[in-house]
C-alpha cells in the first residue's frame, strides 16, 4: 500500500433482555470512574498486575507506564490506538508509556455496564464512546493532582502536570504518577457531568498521527489471534452445515470415520449442522470431508441467481412499496419535463471473506462457560455463550482478541459462538477449538444484500434538474436479524441509508425540488448482513452513477452539476470542493486518462472522491490514481484516517472489479479466493487523502469512504467508453 498522503485545512438482565439490549445500545457509562475490585478476585489480580487502578480506565505502574483499559474491538482500523489517544490526551501521560488492556465482557456486566456497549461496528467505535472515555482519562488526572496536593500540602490549583509528571512551580517540586497512583486511588472519584474536557485545539496528543500501538506484534509473529489459541488438553472442530440455506441435518454414519487418525468424533451441532472433532484440526477436517451425511434441503434447493434477480425486477414495478421520501410531486414533473433520463442499476450479494476464516474456542463446564473468540460484539458473544451453554450471564466469560477481519461479519451474527459452545458441551470440561474451513466459511457467510435500483429524473429546457425518483428493490437485513423492527411488513428505512433527508448520519446531499425515494422488499433464503460501508455502499453507486447520467444528458460538466444541487448542503458540497481541488479536476490528463468524480455521506462522515482511469485494448479497467476527501468532524488520528482510506479503496475496488456471490441450487457457489478474487498489489492505486475536519461533530471513519470508490471509477469509465456502467462487478461487463 502507497504511504498515506494527508491534508487537510445497571440492571440485572435475563440473557434474552441482554441480547437485545446489547445489540441495540448506544453506549453510556452506567457508574462511577471507581469500583472496588474483590480481594482475591480475578479483576483484582488483574488490577495488580496492570498496576494501581486509578479508576477503571487508568491503571498506573510504579516505573509510570499507564495501561488505559479498551472495551471496544481491534480489527485493524485502529480504534484501540484512538481510544488510548483520547485517554491519554486528558490524562496527561507520557505516550511514549502508554499500553492498553482489553475489558472483558463478563467484567463489564458483573460491574453494570461500567464501561459502556461493547459493540464495534457502524464506524462508532470511538465517536460513539469519545465523551466518556475522554472523561475517564480526565478524572484519573484530577484523582492524580488532589493526592499530589494533598502530599505537598498545597492548593490543586497550584499544580500542572505535562507527560506524567506533576510540578508544583513554587517550590521546584516534581512528582511522577507511578509515585502518587496508590494515593490517588484511594480518592473519591470526581463527578463525571462536572469535568470540562479540553478543546480540541488544545490536544497534544489526540488529533496528531501517533504509531499505532497494536503493530509491533504484528510484525514480529507474536500476536495471538483466536485462530492461534492454544490450551492444555484442546481438542479441534471442523464444521459442515447445510449447503442450503435453510435446510436440515437429516442424518450421518459416524462408523464410516471409526478407527481414523486422531480418534475423531462426528457430533451434532444444531439442526442443520454437523461437526467432527479430533486431536488436530486437519484430522477433523479431512474425516468430515469423508463423512456421509444426508441433508433434508428443502424447498429453497430451487432457488439461483435468476430466481432471485427475478423477484428483485418485479419490486422495480410494483405497487405496495415503502415511500421513504415524498417531497413535491416527482412522478408529475418526471412527466411534464423537456428531458428524461432513465436507468436501472444493480449490486450483487458480497461475502466478507475476513482473512482470519470464523472460529471459536469454547470451554464448558457445569459451572462455567468460557469462549476465546474475535468478535466486534464482546456482549452479543457473552449473550450468546449463555443462550448456548444454559448458564447465566455470570457463569460466562469472553476472551477478546484482535480480529483477523470484521468487516460487520463478527457482530450481530454470533453463529461462530453458539456453534462452538453447543460442541464443547458435548465433551465437558475440555476446551475444544472450532474453525470453520475457507469453503464453509464463503458458503455459510452473512452476505451483503443484493439490491437493483431504478431510477428517472426529468430536466427542463436549460438542463435543471426538476424531478427524481429513486426505487430500490433489494433484500433488508432488518428482516433477517429483528424482523420486529419492520413496519407492516415492508418497510425498512435501513436499507435505504445514505438518501435521509436529516442531518448527522446518512444524509442525501442535493436537493431536488421533485423527490421519491422507495424501497420494496424482496428477501431471498439467503442470509444477509452488515458488510463494511453497508447500504451507502449500493446506495451509493445508484445515485451517484446515475447523477453522473443526467448531468451529462444535460450538458453539464460533471463537478459543476453537482454542486448546483448543494447549495444547502456545505459539508457535502466542501469535501466535494477538495477532492475535485486536490485531484486538479479540469487539468489535462495524459492521454487516454479520464476521471470520474462522486460524493455520499454515511456513518456520520462525508465523503467524495475523483478516480483516474484508463482501459486496454481489451477493455481492462487500470486506476490509477484516486483521491479522497472525508471530513469526520474530529480527526483523532490523521495518519490512521489515511490508512482507513486506503484500505477502503483495496476494499471497495475488490468487491467492484471481482466481487459476485451467485446461488447455484440453493447454495452459494463461490467457494474460496480462486473464484472470489481480491485486488492484487499490482492492481492498488496512487491513494491521496485530504482530510476536511469541521471541529464541530464526531463521524465515523471505517465505512464511511467505501460508499464513493466504486462510482467515481465507473463515472471515470462513463467518461472513456460514453456508455454509463450500471452493474458490478466489472469483471462481468464487456466495456469496449
């Protein structure tokens, strides 16, 4: 990957209670910064072997190293390091000692939710979570300078401190925070509501582009992922559910694997899933492989491709469908306008393909239950293990670690832990390691919905835009995982983000005087779920390819019609301003070089970019060069930003080049990387990030880019060939 180029001017729960709360949660602190661990108690070993807690956020060894304490998910976009970033900056430590320790999500419930929501997903893992941990970091800094008062005998206010170390400037007397942390400790915590958190452009620490502090093991070897987990005595799983969807174990011979290497077992995991256990996972794997097994697949063996695109053409045109906007009368002025222009756009189903495959290591007893495990969601594991096991939520406990991958497959889904937990119950006491094989991994995924988009807008005789309506018919993820959540049966606002007309999250950024905005509902047996950047992601590619039509049935440079519709949306309209300013929009390019340009916002954050393409004789699609523009509000960490940015265009131009997960009988086809191929190195463009922050909101960062990558290549390729690009992958499209 190219170096970054950055610019920029308490309740007691039942599980199923827990479930539900867990995954709906907006986060908060539920107590006080102080909590008094048990003596003897694993969370007061803990403590001691971090050093003296200040308060549950800080811990202070006697040499000043601080271990500020993480209750979100690591996967690789750094949030860990902006959390601790945040802390820090409040706390007033010396960076250069700054270490982390992850909360445990059993630790979290046993002391009411002190910490927060756990979940790391939807780019909230830090704007979500920025105030209270700021606070946390704060109140240690203020327990910290009363004790250093209070041994000096002196006024608080007389004090200052600067990289851990307290000064008292009237006598010359300095003191560092390993040497005050126990007496600090033993203070009452202040109000959290009356702390007043630095401004922003005071931050020394925050908002400056620190090294990551979850790389060094990384790149030694030394990380231990849940895939690497190791305990004495494990035993290994591999796992085979139905291939269809919905379908049912029916049976399976297990003498047929009798007398194999490594004496494995053939268990039942649920109703539709199989799993062989064994000394090592290969002889689990290669018995399974060997096993009979009869599948019940039911009706949905029936289903492919062409059934399901079917029943998305039909929800293009049908009647009963979800008015999500309705402002003016769109359908009229379409009718009545000088010129029309009409397309139909469509996205396919996208696997996570997380390099990390699922798994999980799960240790069941009568009297605990404990799972080591990546998840984004330590208290959607926690919930499930007990929903699992049959223990109670203070029974269970879940070991987070780093994720080899998310990408929103490793939240609300917690199949990788129920199925992990309902095997180790079968063999108690004994920690048993479950992985799924890359096949099971790709055929039994949560995919990305599958959507199409018909569009029209009317323009009148000097080429304005007087009337749009946009009708998506696609799959909803509401419908899957909390069918409650949708109204009369149809109706789903998610999957219709990135086109609100409300400020903060999702918000369309033109303004059409004419607008219908639809959604008609039409799921498939195929699971569904987040996958990074979610709807704004096909959501994007539909209205931004299909502005790039009309403008240019206007006549219209593609940058000035744009900013035309956005003289009420200025954040939307400046990131836009830097990514054309940045890229030179307008400048001559070498020959056979064409741009593209588009903007959305999503997860808080806006976004835009403008790509530089070229294609082959044979029609292969070259970027170049992309530039990015994103304004998050606050910018904890603007070298991190840049890397999010550039690992959201490999992600995004993965999935538009090569990206298709079809259905074959039932059942998922693409199986492994041979048939569900990612962008190599060589295929990786020039990537240029300008940072816009307003200092005035806290966006998301992980997501919110995806949404813009695909539409400004295909309107690069709209500009090369004259003909607009309305289906992806790319690799299926025949451009010259």
């Amino acid at each position: 990957m190219k170096n970054p180029r950055i610019t920029g001017n308490a309740l007691n729960l039942s599980r199923r209670k827990f479930i539900i709360s867990s995954a709906a949660a907006g986060g908060g602190l539920a107590l006080g910064f102080q909590i008094p661990f048990g003596i003897g108690s694993a969370e007061a070993k803990s403590a001691a072997a971090a050093g003296t807690e200040v308060n549950i956020w800080v811990a202070v060894k006697p040499d000043d190293r601080c271990v500020i304490r993480i209750a979100r998910s690591e996967m690789g976009q750094g949030t860990i390091t902006g959390l601790a970033q945040l802390v820090a900056e409040e706390l007033e430590c010396d960076w250069n000692k700054v270490s982390t320790e992850q909360v445990t999500p059993g630790r979290n419930h046993a002391l009411k939710r002190a910490w927060g929501e756990m979940g790391t997903g939807g780019s909230r893992g830090i704007r979500t979570s920025e105030d209270y941990v700021r606070r946390g970091g704060a109140a240690a800094r203020i327990m910290l300078l009363e004790a250093a008062a209070e041994q000096w005998k002196v006024p608080v206010g007389e004090l200052s401190v600067s990289a851990g170390v307290i000064t008292h400037a009237a006598s010359g007397r300095k003191m560092s925070y390993g040497k005050l942390a126990s007496a600090a400790a033993r203070r009452t915590p202040p109000d959290p509501k009356s702390i007043t958190l630095k401004d922003p452009k005071d931050w020394k620490i925050a908002g400056k582009p620190m090294k990551r502090l979850d790389t060094a093991d990384k790149l030694n070897g030394s990380k231990i992922y849940a895939i690497d987990v190791k305990l004495p005595g494990m035993l290994h799983a591999a796992v085979k559910a139905c291939p269809v969807f919905g379908g049912k174990l029916a049976s399976f011979d297990a003498s047929k694997i009798a007398g194999r290497p490594g004496r494995p077992r053939a268990v039942k995991v649920n109703d539709y899933t199989v799993a062989v256990v064994a000394d090592t996972w290969w002889r689990a794997k290669t018995a399974l492989d060997v096993l009979p097994i009869v599948w019940e697949e039911g009706p949905d063996a029936s289903q492919s491709s062409a059934s399901i695109a079917e029943r998305l053409r039909e929800g293009l045109d049908a009647q009963l469908v979800h008015a999500f906007r309705n402002e003016g009368d769109a359908l009229k002025a379409i009718a009545g306008a000088a010129k029309k222009v009409e397309a139909v756009y469509s996205t396919p189903f996208l696997a996570h393909a997380t390099m990390e495959p699922m798994n999980c290591t799960a240790k069941i007893s009568a009297e605990k239950a404990e799972v080591w495990v990546a998840t984004q969601n330590g208290e959607g594991s926690l919930a499930a293990l007990s929903e699992a096991s049959g223990l109670a939520l203070a029974q269970c406990e879940v070991y987070k670690h780093d994720l080899g991958g998310g990408f929103g497959r490793r939240g609300g889904n917690q199949d990788f832990v129920t199925q992990a937990t309902a095997i180790a119950k079968q063999f108690p006491g004994v920690p048993v390691k479950m992985v799924w094989s890359r096949e099971e991994d790709m055929t039994h995924d949560s995919y990305r919905p599958i959507s199409m988009c018909k569009l029209a807008a009317g323009l009148d005789e000097s080429g304005k835009l007087v009337g749009l309506h946009v009708r998506v018919s696609g799959q909803s993820i509401n419908a899957r995982v909390n069918p409650g959540a949708i109204k009369d049966g149809y109706k789903d606002d998610r999957q219709l983000q990135g086109y609100t007309d409300k400020p903060g999250d999702a918000q369309l950024g033109y303004s059409v005087p004419n607008l219908l905005i639809e959604y008609a509902m039409r799921n498939s047996h195929v699971p569904v779920g987040p996958w990074r950047g979610v709807n704004t992601n096909q959501n994007g590619v539909y209205m931004e390819c299909f502005i790039e039509e009309v403008a240019r049935t206007a006549g219209a440079d593609s940058l000035e019609f744009r900013r035309a519709l956005m003289s009420k949306h200025p954040k939307h309209l400046a990131v836009l301003n830097a990514a054309a300013e940045k890229a030179g929009w307008g400048t001559p390019l070498p020959a056979g070089v064409h741009r593209g340009i588009a903007q959305f916002m999503g997860y808080g954050s806006y976004s835009a970019a403008v790509a530089e393409v070229s294609l082959g004789a044979e029609g292969k699609v070259k970027v170049h060069r992309m530039v990015l523009a994103i304004n998050c509000g606050h910018a904890v960490n603007p070298q991190q930003i840049a890397c999010q940015v550039e690992g959201s265009v490999a992600y995004g131009l993965s999935a538009g080049f090569y990206g298709e997960c079809t259905v074959k009988d039932g059942r998922v086809v693409e199986s492994n990387f041979h048939d569900y191929p990612v962008l190599r190195l060589a295929e990786m463009p020039q990537v240029e990030t300008v940072i816009v922050p307003s200092y005035d909101f806290w966006g998301g960062v992980g997501e919110p880019t995806i949404c813009v990558v695909n539409p400004a290549v295909m309107n690069a390729i709209f500009a090369a060939t004259g003909n607009p690009v309305r289906s992806l992958p790319l690799k299926n499209v025949k451009l010259v």
